[in-house]
C-alpha cells in the first residue's frame, strides 16, 4: 500500500533572519576588532605620554594617579651650547679670589703699564692716560673708539679695552664713565643733543666691562657732561678732537668715598661743578 505524501509545508517567509543574523554577527565581530584596535593605539599614547613625562621630570605616584614633580636633586639639566658661550664671554679673564683697594702704588704701576702698552701698539693718538687727584683718569678719543655722531663701540677698539680691563681687574674701586663732546650741535633721530650722545657713549663703554669683563655693576656710575667739560679749545678742529671722549676714571678710595687724602695732590682746576650723574 502506498504512503500518503507528506502535504507540503508553506513557505517560510523569515529565512532572511538567518542572513540577517549573519550579518549582525559580523558586524559586531566588526566593532570588536575595532575596538581592540583603538586599546592597542592607547597603550602606545600612554607610552608617549610617560616618555614625555619622565623627560620633563613628571612622575604619576603609585599611590594615585596625580602627576609628581621629579625631585630637582635626580634632574640633571640639559647644557645649552649658546648658554656656556655666553657665561664664558661674561665670565672676567682675569679672576682673582680677592680684589682690593688700589693705593698710590698700584695706580702708578697702571698708569706705567697702560703707557707702555699704547706705546707698543702706537695708540697714543687713541688714548691718554694720567693720574689726577680723583684717581686714574683714561681718556679714550672719539676717533678710536666711536663712528662721528655714533655710541657703538669700534671692534678695532677691543683690543685697547681688554688690555684696560686686564689692568683694573684686581681691584675694586670705583669706576666713573663720563661722556664728553665738542660744541658743535648734535641732531638726529636717536641723540636730539649732545647730552644724549655723550650718555649714550659713556654707556656702551660702561656695558662692555660689565658684559665682556665682568665688571661689578655696583662700583661703575655713568655721566654725560656733553659739550660743557672742554678740555681744549673747541674753536680748532685739533681741540674739538681732544673733548670728543669718554674718560674712565677709576677713583682712589678717599675720592670715592669723599674721605680724607686723594690720589695725587693737584692745584684745585677752575672747571665748573660737576652736573648731576644720571642714573642707570
């Protein structure tokens, strides 16, 4: 006897759940991937960051997760190349332990060793030295050492300043730049008169000890008696060269601190009251 076939079923309509789900599965699987993928990228930033850290002396404490500051003593700071030529450049040639007041004695040893070295590089057209009842006075000439009209120091004058500085190094008195000029008007854009140039002259004479020798900014002053401290006629060509200067006096310690007995005893000059120095 024969089977009876089966009725046939109908049609499932929902079979495309099955690719449905598929798909949902492979799309999660997706998303898991990249998300795996994006920890991988935070464990290497976080490794950045710490390298970043510990170069710039930042620690994160084991207790908590707050950034430390790296104690100073276990920092070892990076050297700066431009950094130690310019120490080196600031730092005095010639540095001794202990300096000391000049005496009558010293000056006269400067002033014989500052003539012989003018005389040895034919400089005395350049610079005059000698010793006044203030102390050692050193003329320095326009020509030598400033452009007409200018305060920027010549590099041909290094030389003659380094040898000055070499000298007044061992000792601690005071030093007193001044600025002169002659009588003729000065006008420009950066020095409205001659009190301006003589000060600005003065100053860069000043700031080069400071910056190149290491002098003590608290033994220099700085003055600027423009035209009005003639030392020759101003009437000739030959005296306005003589009153374009900067003289830099290193004064004896009773002058400084307007004591008792000066460096050298001269007649009282009939030159007129010094103006009031002006600050810097």
């Amino acid at each position: 006897m024969a089977r009876k076939k089966a009725p046939e079923k109908p049609p499932n309509h929902e079979r495309w759940l099955v690719s449905y789900g598929d798909f949902i599965t492979l799309l999660f699987a997706v998303f898991v991937t990249l998300y795996a993928m994006s920890q991988t990228d935070k464990k290497k930033v976080d490794q950045v960051a710490a390298s970043y850290r510990t170069a710039f002396g930042v620690t994160t404490g084991t207790t908590s997760g707050r950034p430390q500051i790296m104690n100073k003593a276990d920092m070892m700071p990076i050297p700066s190349v431009r950094m130690q030529r310019n120490i080196e450049k600031q730092k005095p040639k010639n540095d001794t332990t202990i300096k000391t007041q000049a005496t009558r004695k010293d000056f006269k040893e400067m002033l014989v060793t500052l003539e012989k070295f003018l005389v040895e590089k034919d400089a005395q057209d350049k610079m005059q030295v000698e010793l006044t009842k203030r102390g050692l006075v050193i003329s320095m000439k326009e020509a030598g050492f400033f452009d007409s009209g200018s305060a920027t120091l010549k590099p041909s004058s290094y030389e003659l300043l380094a040898k000055m500085a070499e000298t007044l190094a061992p000792y601690n008195n005071e030093i007193s730049f001044e600025g002169h000029t002659d009588n003729i008007p000065m006008r420009s854009a950066v020095f409205p008169s001659n009190w301006e140039l003589s000060t600005g002259r003065a100053t860069s004479l000043a700031r080069y000890f400071m910056d190149r020798h290491g002098v003590n900014p608290e033994k220099i002053s700085i003055t600027g008696y423009g035209e009005y401290r003639p030392v020759a006629d101003n009437s000739t060509e030959e005296g306005r060269k003589q009153n374009r200067r900067v003289d830099l006096v290193l004064l004896g310690a009773a002058t400084a601190s307007e004591g008792s007995e000066p460096v050298e005893q001269q007649e009282p000059s009939a030159a007129p009251r010094p103006f009031p120095k002006i600050p810097f």
